[in-house]
C-alpha cells in the first residue's frame, strides 16, 4: 500500500534546550545556498575563511583547527582516541553524563584510564585528580568546561596547573561553552579542544570544531600504534582541511556553510560581549526562577554554566506535563533531565541566538502559567518582575559608568 508523504513542515520552536539552540535568518540563508564539490577550488577558500573563523573563536594560532563532520560525541571520540593509547594512562574529572562519556571512551583506549567524581551539580577537584596522578606517568587528563547534562562550570586553570606537574595532555570538552563562556585555548594552554556546531554558535547540529596545541601534535606524531579509529585519525584528517587538500571524506557542505555564517555573527558581535550577553541573560533567568519560589541543582553561583540552568523540579509537579504544556501552548522546548536526575531537573538552555531578553521574559510568564495550573503557588507576576527588575538593575549601572 503506498502512503502519501506530505511536504516537510516543521513548527517554529523557541529551542530554550541545552542544544540544539534556534539560528539567526542568516545562518539558514547560508544554508540554502547552492551546493558546490567538497574539492572544488571555491569551496577551499571557504574551509580557509572557517578556519580562520574557528581560530579567532578559540583563541588559538593551532595549525590543527578544523570542524569535524561529527556531533559533539564526535569530538570526545577524536579526541581521547588520539590522545590516548592501549596501556596509557588517563584520569577524567566526572560530574555528568557528557564527562562520564568521556571516560566511557578513555576506557575503549586504553585499559588504565581512572576515574575521578563529583556529585551531580558539582565541579571536580582538582587536588583529588592531582592525587590520583601522583606517582603515575599520566598522558592525559580530561574534563568538561560545562557539563551540559547538569550546568556545572568548570574553571580549567587548576588542571593545567595538575596536567604540568603529571606531564599531561589536557583535554577540555566546551560543547556546551563555546562562544558563550571565557575562553583562551592558547592562553590557558589546553592541548585538545573540542565542541559543538548546534550550541552556543546557534548552527545546525552536525559539526564538532577541534582544535590541537603543537604539544598534542607532538604526542601523536610519536605514537607506536595507529588511532583505533580511520574516520577519527587527527592527522588525516588535516591531511583534508590542511595545505594539501588530500581527499578524506565527503564533508557536509552545507553545514559548513552555516557553521560560517554562525561564527561570522559570533565574531561581529565580538566574544567578551557574547559572554556578557549570556551572562546577564542568565542571571535574569535565575532572579525570576528563584522569585518564583524555585531551587537550582547548582547551588554555588561561581559553579553555574551561563548556557545551561538546571531547575530542581519541585514535589508534586509533573516533569512531561510541564515540558508537553510549554510545548503545546507556547511553541517553547526546554529539556528534562537524565541518568540519575531523571524526572528531578529541567534544563534550560540561554544558548547563541536563544540567549535574549524577550526569550527570558516569555519563558518565565510561560512557566508559571503551566506551574499555576499544577497546583504549585507561584506568586502572579514574580518571575517576570525579579527578571525585569534584574535587568534594570543593570543597564542602570551601565549608564552611571558612562
């Protein structure tokens, strides 16, 4: 029996998620621009101009600074794969399910990989990685700058402080950061950086940018076996994106049109004051939630990602009604929690293009209206109020500092 498939329609959703966010116009006009060969001459000035692009973005002069075609799992992969052989030694700084990836993977390469934990809503300690080290010739140790899975921010100089002492590679996970949290890979000496397309850039998903410091080239360089994995093989696949443009895959064109486009924007509006922008749209957010009588998992404010907010869910409040509701009658998406804080947290990301002032506002208004009607007492107005005070409050200390 044949079905008939309609034209694809889509709704129009406010992407409040921890990825992917909603994208500027401009990155889907990038998008829908002819198609043009992955080794025609055009298209590599255009992988030249990204790099260029991802550069400015990290914060580094790396020679190997190139978007795989992969998810953010993708750049785990890459880069512990590279990082680590069979019978090395490898430390991961867990506090979430992305960093417990991380070491998942670590494990795949190598049998002598240790784990070092935090509770959910936490960051690792530094000194316990540090300990755990001492005495062992570590070749890496991995973290994640924000844990996407819980909102934890983790600040990276005491690990490049452990990692020097270990003679370690540092490997720093900013799917959930890029673009939206101070970061210098030069600066703070990380050795393998990786992200994602669909975060705080605001592309769509489907590309993980990477970056690798001359220490990192070096480690692989002297490497006695080959990766475990062809597609994920660093320095073939600069072999592609590097001077001689040697055939290694077919990238995904148009994506890395808008991944350019996306960043083009990021560097327009200039990195310190994209991570203003989300910071203080962050600290809106949680002046409303917290005015609505609402916990976060996080409680240490020097701790919270500015991207991602994990709201505690409170007693008697359905997690899928709320989330459906916020759905159905307002177009919104936010996420729910998993693993062990399944059904315990929501979500919510103030990612690239989502992290606005009215996005904040309609999604206060938007949340205590589904609160209301499941019995919790949020007091009319609250979170709307403490936002809109909040925000007051700092354009008013802006313009007496002019």
């Amino acid at each position: 029996m044949t079905q008939n498939i309609g034209e694809l329609n889509p709704p129009v959703r406010l992407m409040l998620t921890p990825g992917p966010s909603s994208v500027d116009p401009r990155v889907y006009r990038a998008m829908a621009t002819p198609l043009v060969g992955h080794m025609d001459p055009w298209f590599r000035d255009c992988m030249d101009e990204t790099q260029v692009l991802l550069r400015q973005i990290f914060q580094t002069e790396n020679r190997i600074t190139l978007p795989l075609s992969a998810s953010g799992s993708g750049g785990i992969e890459a880069s512990v794969l590279n990082a680590l052989e069979e019978g090395d030694e490898g430390i991961v700084a867990v506090n979430g399910i992305f960093s417990e990836r991380m070491y998942e993977i670590a494990t795949r390469a190598s049998s002598k990989v240790t784990k070092i934990e935090a509770p959910y809503g936490k960051p690792v300690d530094s000194e316990d990685v540090r300990r755990a080290g001492k005495g062992k010739k570590v070749r890496m140790i991995g973290l994640a700058q924000g844990e996407t899975s819980t909102g934890v921010l983790t600040k990276i100089e005491p690990f490049r402080k452990v990692a020097d002492e270990l003679g370690a590679l540092l490997v720093v996970d900013t799917v959930a950061s890029l673009a939206a949290v101070p970061l210098h890979v030069d600066r703070e000496r990380v050795d393998i950086c990786f992200s994602g397309s669909q975060k705080a850039i605001s592309a769509p998903p489907g590309m993980s940018p990477i970056t690798v410091s001359p220490a990192a080239e070096e480690v692989f360089r002297k490497r006695k076996t080959k990766v475990q994995s062809w597609y994920f093989d660093l320095t073939t696949a600069m072999n592609y994106w590097g001077k001689d443009r040697l055939y290694h895959h077919t990238p995904p064109i148009s994506l890395i049109f808008a991944l350019r486009e996306a960043m083009r924007l990021v560097v327009e509006e200039g990195l310190e004051t994209r991570w203003e922008r989300h910071r203080l749209n962050q600290l809106a957010l949680i002046a409303g939630l917290e005015a609505m009588g609402l916990k976060l998992l996080v409680e240490n404010p020097s701790d919270r990602l500015p991207t991602v907010t994990a709201v505690m869910i409170p007693i008697g409040v359905n997690d899928e009604k709320v989330r459906n509701q916020l759905l159905d009658e307002f177009n919104i998406e936010i996420a729910g929690g998993f693993g062990p804080i399944k059904g315990k947290i929501w979500r919510v990301g103030l990612m690239g293009y989502c992290s606005q002032k009215p996005n904040v506002l309609l999604f206060l208004a938007a949340l205590e209206k589904c609160l209301i009607d499941q019995g919790f007492r949020a007091g009319s107005g609250a979170g709307v109020g403490a936002a809109v005070k909040n925000y007051s409050q700092v354009e008013a200390a802006v313009g007496a500092s002019r």
